[in-house]
C-alpha cells in the first residue's frame, strides 16, 4: 500500500487506485482516529478488503495527531475538494465533529458512521456495536472468574469520549452486579498501550492487593499486563475490542478475555454499506454486531492476522 502526505493529511490509497475500472461515483474517503491504536489499522484492511472485492476504491484519512479534533475537520475540507462517491466516518470525537458531518452533509455526500456514533448530521447508515452491552458482558465475565470477591480497577479509554463513557458504563453496571468487589480507582489511559502501563505502574504502587483490572482496550489491557509482569504481582485482565494481539495473550494465557468489537467487520460492512448506497442497493439504517466475550473457548475464528482475512459476503451478515 502506498502513502501520500499531502498538507498534514495522511492519505493511504488502496491497491485499486493503480486498476482503471472503478468509476469516480464508488471512491470512497474512510476517516479513522489514528495510527497509533491498532484497532484502527483493523478497521482500514476491512475497508480496503471490501473495496477490493466489490471494485471499489478507497482512500483513507488518518489524523498524524492521534485524536485530532481540528486535523480531522481539516481532512472533511480536503475529502470535499477531491469529491469522493461517499464517506465512511469514524468520528475523532462524537460531539465536536457533528460540524465536519454537518459540512458533508452540505456539500452532498452520503455519510456511513461506523464504530463510534456521530451525535449529529445527516447519516445514511450506522455500523458497530453496542458498546455499553459489550463493557457489561466482559466486565460481568471477569468479576464471575473472581467469584465476586476481591479488589479492581478500571483503565478508561479518553475520558469524555462517547466510546469509553459506554464501555465503562458497561464496567460499572456490571460491578453492581458483584457488592463484594470493591472498586479502588478508574483512571484514564487513553486507549493507548503505553499511557495504560504507566497508569498501572501507578495504581500498583498505591494498592497492595489488585486482583482484576478491567481495560477499556485491549491495548490498555495489554500495558497493565506489562505492569503486572514488571511488579512480579498477578490479577485477572480484560480488554475490549477483540483483536489479533488480544487473541495472542489469550492463548497465551497472560489476558483472561476480550470483548468482541470486531474492528475488521465494521470496516468491511461499512465500506460494503457505503458503495452498495452508492450503486443504489439497500442498506440497513442501523447495524449492530452483537456482543461475545473472546476467551480460550472460543478465539479459534479471530486467530488469524487481519492482513489475511476475508470480509464476509454481505447476504452472510445483514439479513433479508
């Protein structure tokens, strides 16, 4: 795959963009947060799959500054100028960015939302999970494998954002659930890997006995696992998202579970929603992956890297 740079704007343009055959109406722009949380990279192989199989084109804009509400607005700008068929959008933050689909909206181009909600704007379709119902599920997992005793923490992903505000609503409720484990800190870590583990260094040094941590990423969960390892002191770890390094711990039996929040598919299914709009076949106005909880069980489907996956057919995944 290739990258071009062009004015702060990082843009990876997909293999199709070397065919002559897609016409200019089934080019579409995929916005994601960053480069830095690998979930992200997930969510582009899945467009760039379901592009390659439907002969579509994709391009994709990646903040340089992870999160970057004003670089995102500036790429909305430049994704108007170069006209694309469509938008699959992941906002950089749920609330600030009703504006940058405000202006596609204006400027009439269809916008698929996928992964986190738009809180505004005109969408044609919205992809992805219920985040809440995931974080209740895996934190309600990790609290039976403690037999509803003992002491735990939550790692947040950026606090404010809608995505983490659910998963951790989801945390909290299900500890509702548990009277006899007592919660000792939340704090944030910003869905990043290394953030997480200073974060733990931290939390480990001010609580003698922690025995399960509930991360609102796998990234985050597999930096306080990298805490734990160096402080010689073990808990239970979940993570969320369901990723190929998630599955690796599991199997290796240093993360207990992760919530499946399958970046790939929400590519795959956005993107296929977006040029099937385009090529005026239906598309849900709402899809929702259900939740699983990924653990030694059953991880055996997402044990493959997300460079060699496949999307699946469209007819396999939206019903009738």
């Amino acid at each position: 795959m290739k990258r071009i740079r062009i004015a702060g704007v990082v843009v990876a343009v997909g293999a199709a963009l070397a065919c002559a055959g897609p016409p200019q109406g089934d080019r579409v722009a995929v916005f994601t947060k960053n480069q830095t949380n690998p979930f992200f990279q997930t969510v582009r192989l899945g467009a760039d799959n379901a592009a390659k199989q439907m002969n579509a084109t994709v391009v994709h804009y990646i903040p340089t500054q992870p999160d970057s509400i004003p670089e995102q607005m500036n790429q909305i700008e430049d994704a108007i100028t170069r006209n694309p068929g469509a938008v699959v959008f992941i906002p950089v933050d749920s609330k600030a960015m009703v504006a940058g689909v405000q202006k596609l909206n204006a400027a009439h181009i269809p916008v698929i939302n996928i992964v986190d909600h738009s809180l505004g704007g005109e969408l044609v379709s919205w992809v992805g999970s219920d985040e809440y119902a995931m974080g209740r599920l895996t934190g309600r997992y990790l609290l039976q494998k403690l037999s509803g005793q003992g002491h735990v923490v939550i790692i947040e992903g950026v606090r404010g954002s809608l995505g983490s505000s659910e998963r951790v609503r989801g945390f909290q409720k299900a500890l509702e659930e548990f009277p006899q484990i007592q919660l000792l800190a939340s704090q944030p870590g910003n869905f990043q890997r290394l953030q997480a583990l200073q974060v733990m260094e931290n939390l480990l040094q001010a609580h003698a006995a922690i025995d399960g941590v509930l991360a609102a990423n796998d990234a985050m969960a597999l930096g306080a696992i990298e805490a734990l390892d160096a402080a010689g002191r073990r808990a239970l770890v979940v993570g969320l998202n369901g990723t190929k390094e998630a599955v690796d711990a599991i199997k290796a039996g240093k993360l207990l579970a992760s919530g499946e929040f399958n970046g790939y598919l929400q590519g795959c299914i956005g993107t296929m929603a977006a040029i099937r709009y385009l090529r005026k076949l239906s598309v849900p106005k709402e899809f929702s992956f259900p939740p699983r909880v990924i653990d030694r069980t059953n991880y055996g489907d997402l044990d493959v890297p997300e460079a060699e996956r496949q999307c699946p057919a469209w007819e396999t995944v939206i019903k009738g």
